[in-house]
C-alpha cells in the first residue's frame, strides 16, 4: 500500500526527521489560510498522487505569490495527472500539498527498500538527487552507494560515516545522516515499510537535511497491524479492480490481455499466464484466488473478470489440494449464471474431487469447456479469444 507524498512526511516528522513547512488543502477555498501559514512567501504546489516524476508532468509548481499558487491550484486541484510512473493512466488529484520554499545548498537520494536477495533492508544513496536519478544510476553507476542492515545490530555508526564521505557531506550534514539512516531504519521496522524513497533529500544553507519528497510502501500483508496506517489509504489511487479484489481476500493484478485467468495459487497463476503465451495470447489478469477458497469468493472473483471490458475468453485452471474442486465449480455456475455471462469458459480441473466437478460443469446446461490437460486448456482459451470469444 502506498501512502501520499503528505501522509508520508507526516510521519517522518512522527519520527524527528526534518520535512519542509506545508499544508494539505482539498478545495481552493482553502488555499489562503494555507499559504498564510507558511514561513516564506514563495511556495510549492504539489499535486498528490501515488506515483513519481509529477515534476515533468507539471504536478509540481514553483509560485512566487498567492496568485501564483491560486492559479496553480486552480489547474491542478480535480484534474488528473499521468507521469511516465503511471502506466498511461492518469490518477484524480484530490488533494495538493502547498509547502514552503527552501534555501538548497545540494539535492541527494535517499531510500531504503526490502532487499528480498539478502532478506535485509538496504539503503541506497546518491550525491545526484533530482529528477534524474534513472540517468545517473545507468550512466554513472559508480555514484550509487549501497549498504545492507543486519537486523540483530541496525544502521552501525561506521554505515553512516562511510555514506557520509560517499557523498561529500561535512560538518552538520554529515552528524545529520546518521541521525536520518537510523530513524528511517527504526520507520521501516516498526511500520512495516516495503520501500522509503527520497528524491531529494537536500542540504540547505542553514545546514539541515531536509527531505524534500517522500515516498512511502508499506507491505500489504502487514496491514493488519499498522490499523493508523490502513486508514490513510487512498482507493481512488488504485485501479478499481485491484481494490475490489482486496475486499474478497484475492490476489488481483490488471494486464493488458483478452484472456481472463481464474487460478489457485500464484506460481500457478505464473505457469498458466506462461502457458497462454506460450500458445500466442495475452493474459487480462493475474488473479489467485487462493488455497482456501469458498464458492463466494469464487463466484466473487468470476465477476472481477468479466468487469474488465478487454476479455474475451475466461480459462479457469484449478489444481484441487486445499480447496475442493467440486467447490470451484459450484462458484463457477453460480457465477455464470448471475452475470448471465456469454463469453466462453474453459474449465481445467485437477485434484480432490475433480471428477464431481467436471460432472458438475456437464450437468450444469451452461456453455463451459472442460480440459483435462493444462496446455489443452491454453491452446482453447486462446483459440476462442482469437474468435472475439465465439464458441
């Protein structure tokens, strides 16, 4: 789950790590009282939305006056923003950050991210901040410094000394990391956090390091325990059905394919999406609907599908050890014959009580294809796809 770039200042500064003055403001009304409550008369206006590079796509606005920044947020505020971070597709800026300028000496990165590798967090660090942070990790890779956390002793004093000197950092900047890596370590741990990115983290003349963006993931099975931090989360962030599936306990990720995918357990989920390929088509989805399924989330994930307007075809590959195959197909037919679906289904069952299901689909008078075999199934579903989904 991502926080926004305001939700996620707030709690670096939970944590006593410098963030620049600012207010959140939702509607223009609001936007005098903000600006007044700033330190500097020049201010920025920042469109808030779940995605990076907002500067090039304008999302970003330096104004030196009110007027300025009114102007701005007329512009931004219930637009919607699309940067080269969002796929296409342009996210509703509901809310604006309106933050006081800075006197900036020099601009860093800085993040912290879940090394999967060597199961320890990893902080990365950059004397090139800025928007062009890509460029410089692939054209000058020697100025991208790395250094892993044993989780039994944190950020040890020598880490931050040796990051300090990577980044050309003297006097009160230099103290000043190692204050900034230990907090964010000590965020990470107890909040759950996936990632932390700043880009930039900056030096300004007065000698503090101040982190002028943030980023914040938090790791989504870990929401259970972080209750102040689920209720930020933002659903008009997220796409639609991605947020849908959360609600039922499914595993849902939007593709650009025809070929819907209904599976039971993610490696499998991978293999079959594969497969599909394989045989010359394009997956809609990923979606697992996981080991312990019931006809409801079944039925539930059926009409996840088929909201997606792109499908033409639906393979459903279930391999029965945990749920019961005769269970998927009751969700099966009790979904189908709900939506009153039209499009073609081919259903490939395997395991505990397939035999009840497959009959269960035969007896059932509905349009559904059973296959035994896994590859059989690909090479269908991708055929009927091809016909614009005509059986």
């Amino acid at each position: 789950m991502n926080l926004h770039e305001y939700q996620a200042k707030a709690l670096f500064a939970d944590y006593g790590l410098p963030v620049p003055a600012g207010q959140v403001i939702r509607s223009l009304t609001e936007l005098a009282d903000a600006y007044q409550q700033l330190p500097t008369e020049a201010c920025v206006v920042k469109a808030q939305i779940h995605a990076g590079a907002r500067g090039k796509a304008g999302g970003v606005v330096l104004a030196k006056t009110l007027a300025d920044a009114q102007a701005a947020a007329e512009r931004l505020l219930g637009s919607a923003l699309a940067t080269h971070q969002t796929a296409g597709k342009a996210l509703p800026v509901d809310a604006l950050l309106i933050e006081q300028t800075l006197d900036i000496e020099h601009e860093y990165y800085l993040s912290l991210l879940l090394d999967r590798v060597t199961k320890r967090y990893c902080f990365v660090l950059s004397s090139e901040g800025g928007m062009d942070i890509e460029e410089v990790a692939a054209e000058q890779p020697e100025k991208i410094h790395r250094f892993s956390v044993d989780p039994l002793l944190g950020v040890m004093p020598y880490q931050a000394r040796e990051m300090g000197f990577a980044l050309g950092l003297t006097g009160t900047p230099f103290k000043a990391l190692g204050h900034w890596l230990n907090q964010l370590y000590t965020l990470a741990v107890e909040r759950d956090l996936m990632q932390v990115e700043i880009n930039p983290l900056v030096s300004t003349a007065d000698g503090q390091l101040i982190a002028l963006d943030a980023k914040v993931n938090i790791d989504s099975n870990a929401l259970y325990r972080q209750a102040g931090l689920l209720a930020q989360r933002d659903m008009r962030q997220e796409d639609a059905r991605e947020a849908e599936a959360s609600t039922h306990q499914l595993n849902y990720i939007a593709l650009e394919g025809n070929i819907g995918c209904m599976v039971n357990g993610a490696g499998l989920a991978m293999a079959t999406m594969d497969l599909i390929q394989l045989q010359g088509g394009q997956p809609a989805n990923f979606l697992d609907v996981g080991g312990g399924t019931t006809p409801a989330r079944v039925a539930a994930a059926f009409k996840l599908i088929l909201s997606d307007p792109e499908v033409k075809a639906i393979l459903v590959n279930i391999f029965g050890g945990i749920v019961r195959c005769d269970l998927i197909a009751e969700g099966i037919i009790t979904a189908v014959k709900e939506v009153g679906l039209t499009l073609p289904v081919v259903v490939r069952l395997e395991g505990t009580n397939a035999e009840l299901g497959r009959q269960m689909l035969a007896d059932s008078g509905l349009s559904i294809e059973a296959a035994n075999d896994l590859a059989q199934a690909a090479a269908r579903v991708v055929e009927l796809a091809s016909q614009g989904g005509a059986q």
